[in-house]
C-alpha cells in the first residue's frame, strides 16, 4: 500500500494511514485480508448448555406489536433533524410539547429557581429557599398510550464529509424504524449535505413496508419560522392522535431484543453486574429472543473466545476484520484500543484493556455468536449477536438502539447516569454502595452478589423478571423517568 493511498471496508473510508497494532507494522489491504489467521476457527467444536428457562415457559410481556412483526417495549414519537441547523427549532417543540402533553420533568426545578428569584427580589437569604422535589404534583399526560415525545439533536448532516451524513443517514433511518418509535416528525432545512428524499429512501430501504405516520418539514421551502413550528406541532398532532390507539398487548418473551452495557466499570464489573447479566442474556438466548454485544474496543483480548463461539467462519472473519480495522485506525492517530479504560477504570483497578474486555465481555453470557453487525446494521437472527460501535457510553447506546434493541442493560460500578431516547436502559450497580449513593439513577444491584445474598445465576433471574416488567411498562427506569435521552452518532471516526 503506496504511502498516502486510502481504502474503504464494509463502506467505511479506513484513512490514508493503516498500522497493524499487534505486529507494529503498517497494514496494507493484503495485511487486513489475512489479519484473521492469527485466529484459529474452532466454532464449529462450540457446544453449548442453555440454561433451564422452564420457569419462563409461556411468560409474556405487553408491548406494542408493528406491522412488521416486531414489539416495542414503549411507544414514543420521534423528532429528527436531517441537520444540526434544526436543533433550534427542535428545542423550542419540545418546551411547548414537553410542557403541555405531561412528559416534562423539571418543573420541580423551576419552582425551585422562581422561589430563589422571588428571594432575591424581597433580598432574602438564599440559603433559607428550601428545595423540594416532591412539591409539584406530576403532570397528566393527553396521550395515554404514547410513553413519550422524543428528540434527536445532533451536531451532523451537513459540513464534514459526505460518507459522514451517509453514516448519520442510517442511523437516524434506523431510529425511525425502531420498534418502540410509533410515529416521526422530520424537520430538514433544504440545502444540508443530508437531503430529505435520502433520508425517506434510506428508511424505506430499511423497511420496504414501513407504515408509521410521518410528518415530513422543509424550512426553506416555507417563509416564517413560526409558521414553520407551528405547522410542525399542528401536523404532529395529528400523529399523536394516531400512534395514541396503539396498545399495549401480550407478546412472547422471544420478542424481547436487549442490548448490554457497562459504562464507570470498576473492579466488581467483571465478577457480579457483567456475569450476571451475561446469565440474563443466556435466558433470553434460550427463550428464543436477541442480545446484543458491542463496544468492539473492549473486546480486545478476548477476540479468540468469541471466535470460538461464533458459529459461521464467515462471520468470525467479519468480527476479526471490523477489529483489526478500528484498531488500525486508532494506530493511525497515535492511539489505540490499550488507551481505552478510563482514569476512573484504573483507579479502581482495571489498569488495561484486556483485563476490562475479560469483564466486558462476561455481558454477553456463553451463547453461541450466531451474527456480526456493522455499525447501524439491523439484528435480524434470534441469538447474540456482536455489534460494531465505541465503547464510549453514548455512542455505543446510541448504536445498539440502532441495531434493534429496545431495552438495554448498563451496569456500572462507578455510576452513570446514560440513557437513550428511544429505548428503555436499565442500570446495575456492581456494588451496594453505589447503589445506596445514587439510588435515584440505579435500578437493579447487583451488589448482592458480592454481599452474599445472591448468586449469579439468582441475579440473572431477577434482572430478567426486571425486563420483563420494564418491557410491559409495569416499571420505568430511573433513566426513562429522568428523560435522560443521551444520542451521539458516530461518525466511524476514532472513538474509542
């Protein structure tokens, strides 16, 4: 590979720079080719004992059935923006919406600041304006079967690279057609990098059926701004009124598809909350539904473990090729995947990279592999899958919603509070600790393991009896009732 020369893998332009990290040396498109020798393929040998789901037998949860088969855990209407000169626009929707249909969650706050204005007007001391967040009783929402109005500001669409609204172009067509959306509205402002009929043709590309109501906006093709707004809220209105006779109703527990996270890993990641929630995947497994794996960059080190469970040589080639190529990009910048854990990481003892991907990877439970995911590419098998995205906390949340999960299991031993705006995440304290100091973000801990309380295979029975009712709209995570709505595309840069 001549100096300066670029290449393009899986539609991704890698660089003009290629390094292969184990070898130290540059890599060149033959290099990548044969990258995956340095693997044996033994999926073939894999056997696996599937937990005993009997328990679980004829178990359903309510969600909402779409017409292409699949069931969302929620039902919510999406706003997308084809680029980021909408995110003003997109704001000022959602004060008035948030505000008027019950879906706001700061009015607690607000109360608050007005009490400490009113303080400083009559100068008052301020340390005397008590707050409280239980003085505002919780707004009655108009809709009763649409669990929320939801909005994805971004920072892409236009500027940049083409490839780079190319990329943001699957994945905002990707959230359109997520199973918990039921509805979108699509503002674009008409002279962007990311046009409207591409976006359109990207979401019926996805989905040759796709049926959803949809409210489409041009701000150049129109005059003022606020008859542009208000002919957004008006129309979407009308929607609301439509995805409002969705109900909920029972569907089988192999409907469920669940991402898994950690995100603030400590040193209990990888032997309580991460084991744990791998058993839960192997339930899911078993009972016929999807889980997904992701953040490619902390699986480095156990590439040969997952190889060996990956059923299709194919496949185990597309896992190896996808690594090799995001570990040669971050070479190519002066990183690489050994510089992903975090200071909070190492402080609390995860000093590499391998010893946080031996945690990481314990999520995805001893289920065979039975598919590899590009960034924003669909889970269509039941089973694990592996999913190519950062390990950043948003962008891999942001990806897996991508690829179809419509809940997600994070657990955390430092504590964070990530969420996502179109699919339910849970969150696990690794420790009881945590889960005491910041309860109002922790759902589920599983420090119970390391109290003595509970074994893995107990907390993984629990966690999935937590999905269950979190599927059915019985509970809401803490991140879902904070609306903490976090969305960061990634734009196949290096991130790590």
């Amino acid at each position: 590979m001549a100096a300066g020369e670029s290449i393009t893998m899986y539609g991704v332009l890698v660089g003009k720079v290629q390094y292969d990290v184990k070898a130290g040396s540059r890599l060149s498109t033959e290099n990548l080719k044969h990258a995956s020798e340095r693997y044996a393929y033994r999926g073939a040998e894999y056997t696996w004992n599937a937990p005993d789901v009997s328990a679980f037998a004829n178990r359903t949860f309510n969600g909402y059935h779409r017409s292409n088969g699949e069931v969302g855990t929620a039902n919510y209407w999406l706003f997308i923006p084809t680029v980021f000169c909408e995110n003003r626009n997109l704001d000022v929707i959602k004060e008035a919406l948030h505000n008027t249909l019950g879906y706001a969650v700061t009015d607690k706050y607000r109360a608050y600041a007005q009490a400490l204005a009113a303080a400083i007007e009559q100068n008052e001391d301020l340390s005397n304006v008590a707050f409280s967040a239980s003085a505002i009783p919780a707004s009655k929402r108009v809709f009763e079967n649409v669990d929320g109005i939801k909005f994805l500001n971004h920072q892409g669409g236009c500027g940049g690279t083409r490839e780079d609204s190319v990329v943001l172009q699957n994945l905002l067509a990707a959230y359109a057609d997520h199973p918990n959306v039921g509805g979108i509205t699509i503002l674009s402002l008409g002279c962007q990098h990311l046009q409207l009929p591409d976006m359109i043709d990207s979401i019926k590309k996805r989905n040759p059926g796709f049926d959803k109501p949809i409210v489409t906006m041009e701000q150049q093709a129109g005059g003022l701004e606020t008859d542009f707004i208000a002919q957004a809220i008006q129309k979407t209105f009308t929607g609301l009124v439509e995805i409002n006779k969705c109900k909920r109703a029972p569907a089988p527990l192999s409907k469920l598809s669940i991402g898994v996270k950690c995100g603030g890993s400590d040193g209990f990641s990888g032997i309580s909350a991460n084991p744990a929630v791998g058993y839960t995947a192997d339930l899911v497994v078993a009972l016929g539904g999807k889980i997904l794996l992701a953040e490619f960059p902390e699986l480095c080190g156990v590439e040969q473990e997952l190889i060996d469970r990956t059923a299709d040589e194919a496949k185990a080639k597309k896992f190896i090729h996808l690594m090799d190529t995001y570990a040669a990009q971050a070479e190519a910048v002066g990183s690489g995947f050994h510089m992903n854990p975090s200071p909070g990481n190492i402080k609390d003892g995860l000093i590499t990279d391998a010893m946080k991907s031996a945690g990481a990877a314990r999520k995805g439970g001893t289920a065979p592999v039975v598919d590899v995911l590009d960034y924003t590419e669909p889970a269509t098998k039941q089973g694990l899958s592996l999913v190519c995205t950062p390990g950043n906390d948003v962008e891999a949340t942001t990806g897996k919603a991508a690829s179809g999960a419509t809940l997600i299991l994070f657990t955390t031993g430092l504590g964070t509070p990530t969420g996502n705006p179109v699919c339910p995440t849970i969150k696990l304290a690794t420790n009881t600790k945590l889960a005491k100091r910041m309860a109002d973000i922790i759902d589920i801990n599983c420090g119970q393991v390391i109290d003595g309380e509970k074994n893995i295979e107990e907390m993984g029975i629990e966690i999935l009896e937590y999905c269950i009712k979190a599927a059915s709209g019985e509970v809401i995570p803490h991140a879902v009732r904070l609306n903490q709505d976090d969305f960061i595309p990634w734009k196949r840069g290096v991130s790590l």
